[in-house]
C-alpha cells in the first residue's frame, strides 16, 4: 500500500495551449510556465501524494453514495470553453440529480454491506430528499474537494471555496448551465460543507473571464 501511494505516476511535462480548471486559482507566471512545458523545480513529495490519492479516495465514495441514493448521473464528463481566450478544459467530478428509486436503493445499500456510518447516512440522505423533495433532485454538479482541519474551518469561517475551486467549479456550472456545489470533506473528522456555485454568478463570470485574458496574453 504503502510503495503504491508513494510510487504514483507522474503525468509527462509537454508545452500545451489550454488551460486546465483546476490551475484557475494559480498565478499566471505558474499557468505559464506549465503551458510552456517547464518542469517543476519542487515536484510533489510523499506527502503530497498520498494527500491527493485521499481526495481520489472521498471523490469515490461520494460517488458511490450518490449510486447507492439512486441520483447518480455520471462522472468525468470533459467541459471546454473557448469564448475568452485560450481553451479552458477540464472534468466535473459527478453530475446528480433525478427521482430516486426508495426501495430499489436503500435495497442495493444493504446488499453492498458498505460500513455502518455510510449505511446510515445513505438512508437518511434518501429519507431527507423522500421528505423535501418531492419531485426529484434537480441536476446539479458536485465538485469534491479533501481538507484539512484548518481548511474545513476557513470554509466554514468565510462561507466561500479555497484556492480557486470556486472558479474551477463555476467553469463547469457555467458552461454546463447547471448549479453546482463544492463539496468539502475534512480528511481528519469527516466534517463537511457545501459551497453553491451558481451558473449566472456575476462576480465569478468577471474573474473567470478576467483570468482566461490575463494568461492568455501572457502566453501570446
């Protein structure tokens, strides 16, 4: 476990012209110096690797949540955009939403023999949509994002996303035309919060745009 975790598989560095979601919230100097394919001069350590294979491991088990609540749509999907400069690309983590089937899902919970705290939440997940939402939940993106204790904290502080997420989220809201929530998971007590990015948010359509000019002119 231990050697695969730390071993991982580094993506090759090449020069590009788009950019990723996920860089939304990084300066333009190291947008790009990616684009132009310069390695990193601090390249992740074991640490930071197992940090990230922790949020792989909270994006799968909301997944399997939403599978097992009966609302899960798909995941991974690629949205572009084109319309403010160099592309933007990148993948949403899930897309929900729809009437769950009750029985047929509280049915698969038990069957799958998942743990007694996510049994327990599942059903009262679908208990809570079964009583406040009558008609289905409607579509919406969820992007997944592990923290720490002190970055759970600030979210809950400043009810807003850190580092940027909140513009790699409003790329998918955005050109998907959907609402989308960050979800946040504290890797160290399982605390969570909800951040909603909403489609039409102005003051995130001003940065995003601002953001995609600024490095595309860089790069030019």
């Amino acid at each position: 476990w231990n050697q695969s975790v730390d071993v991982g598989e580094d993506r090759p560095v090449t020069p590009r012209n788009r950019l990723w979601a996920s860089e939304l919230g990084k300066s333009d100097l190291d947008i790009y110096l990616k684009l132009i394919g310069e390695p990193v001069s601090n390249p992740f350590d074991a640490r930071a690797r197992r940090k990230f294979e922790a949020g792989n491991l909270f994006e799968w088990v909301v997944k399997l949540v939403l599978i097992r609540c009966g609302i899960y749509k798909s995941s991974q999907d690629w949205i572009g955009n084109k319309d403010f400069g160099l592309e933007v690309s990148g993948k949403l983590d899930h897309l929900a939403g729809g009437q769950p089937n009750y029985e047929q899902a509280k049915k698969e919970i038990e069957a799958l023999e998942l743990p007694e705290l996510f049994t327990r939440a599942t059903e009262q997940i679908l208990d809570h949509f079964k009583q406040n939402y009558l008609d289905g939940l409607p579509k919406q993106i969820i992007e997944v994002k592990s923290t720490s204790s002190f970055g759970i904290e600030k979210v809950y502080f400043t009810g807003q996303g850190l580092a940027g997420h909140d513009l790699q989220a409003f790329h998918y809201a955005y050109n998907k035309k959907l609402p989308a929530v960050l979800l946040y998971i504290c890797r160290d007590d399982l605390r969570m919060a909800e951040i909603p990015i909403l489609p039409d948010n102005e003051a995130l359509l001003a940065r995003y745009k601002a953001k995609i000019a600024s490095v595309s002119d860089f790069y030019s």
